[in-house]
C-alpha cells in the first residue's frame, strides 16, 4: 500500500527561510547592542576598580581624603598636582596627556541626547593607562566644597564616545560638609534616587532625553548590571 509522504515545497522552504532572515535582521542588531554595552559595562567597572584602589593606596600614604592638599593658582594647576600626586603613583599608565588635549590626546564626546558634539580642549588633565582606556580629571569647588570629577573613556579614543555607553563619571569628595559624601570616591550622584537617575529629563539622568552622566550611578545601584530601563540604543 503506498503512503503518502508529506514534505515542505520549495515555495514553503524559501518562505520560511525568508522569514527567519527577517526575524535574525530584526534582532541581531539589539543582540549586538547590548552585547557591547555589556563590554562597556565590564569596562566601567574595571576602571572604577583601578582608581578605587589607587584611592586605597593614597590614603595609605597621606591619610583620608579630606586632608589632601591640592595646590595651584588655578584649574590647570590643581589638577595637573591631584593627577600626580595622588593618581599616577598608583596606577599604570602609558602615556601622560596633561592639559593639552589635542590630537592623540583629544578627549571627545556625545551626550546621550545627541545634542552636544566636542572636544575637551582645557581645564582637564588626561592620562591614558596601559590597557587603552583613559581618563581626565578636574578639581572643582565651592565655599564649603572641594571635590575631583574623573570622566573615564573605557576604550580610549574609539567610538561610541558617547556619556553612559563608553564614557561614565566619577568623583571624589575630598572637603564636604556632607557626611554622606564625605571622603568618598563614587560613581556621579550615586546619592541621587534611583527614579531621578533614570527618569529626570534635560538634566544629567541616565536616559535619551538627558546628558548621561549619570549612567555610572545607576550601574553602581544596579550591581553594575544593565537593567532593562538602562538607555542602550
């Protein structure tokens, strides 16, 4: 008795493959994004890593935070004397950009809200460590107030360069009256709510409608994990 074998058609084959080209163009994309993002992640908290130590380390050498001079008549000053007394003795670096930060040595840079596109030129001093990544530190301040922003650029001059996917802030608080703040080196208003850092707009908050500078804080209440409000495309 003969059966009947039933199989796909050519037409059919070529339908479903077409489809699953469709379905694999859709998605590759957002596996691939958040794949990298994944990396930035991971560099995020390497470097977060290195300079905490490098505090771990200075503090043994010239006790807490809030006893740290930092000399200069001005910015360029301040910053080049933190940098070198309180950060290059402690980590690798492979090259020492300073305060010019040109050519090799230019930091760039892209908000998350795409609308700010440049280069830091002054006011900061860059060094750029072994494995690639660099960073550019400033000393700022008030009247009861000295703190140190490090901008960090996971790997070095390769895009995205973009605030929250390859680039993050930290600080250290040196003279604050603050005690939650006081002698810390931690991710850019980690102090903040964790709603505030995802969902305040046209400010620093972690999302497209905002700078993302604040993207390192929400990583660090996060675990350093991205959760699934963290601004990946």
């Amino acid at each position: 008795m003969r059966q009947n074998i039933k199989a796909f058609t050519l037409a059919e084959t070529l339908i479903t493959l077409m489809i699953v080209g469709i379905v694999a163009a859709m998605t590759l994309p957002v596996i691939i994004a958040h794949t990298r993002q994944e990396q930035f992640i991971t560099g995020c908290k390497k470097m977060y890593s290195t300079l905490a130590q490098a505090v771990v380390r200075a503090k043994t050498d010239y006790g807490e935070m809030d006893t740290w001079d930092i000399q200069g008549s001005g910015h360029d000053e301040q910053n080049e004397y933190f940098v070198n007394k309180y950060i290059l003795p402690y980590v690798v670096s492979a090259k020492i950009c300073g305060k010019t930060l040109t050519d090799s040595c230019a930091f760039q840079y892209r908000y998350l809200n795409a609308q700010n596109h440049a280069y830091w030129t002054s006011g900061w001093y860059k060094i750029i460590l072994n494995d690639g990544s660099a960073a550019v530190f400033r000393v700022s301040g008030n009247d009861d107030s000295t703190w140190v922003l490090a901008t960090v650029d996971v790997n070095g001059d390769k895009k995205p360069n973009v605030l929250g996917k390859d680039i993050f802030t930290f600080v250290y608080w040196l003279h604050t009256p603050n005690v939650q703040r006081k002698e810390h080196f931690e991710a850019y208003g980690i102090d903040w709510p964790r709603q505030s850092l995802v969902t305040s707009e046209g400010g620093n908050a972690c999302n497209k409608k905002s700078t993302g500078e604040l993207c390192a804080a929400l990583l660090m209440k996060d675990n350093w994990q991205m959760s699934d409000d963290y601004p990946v495309h």
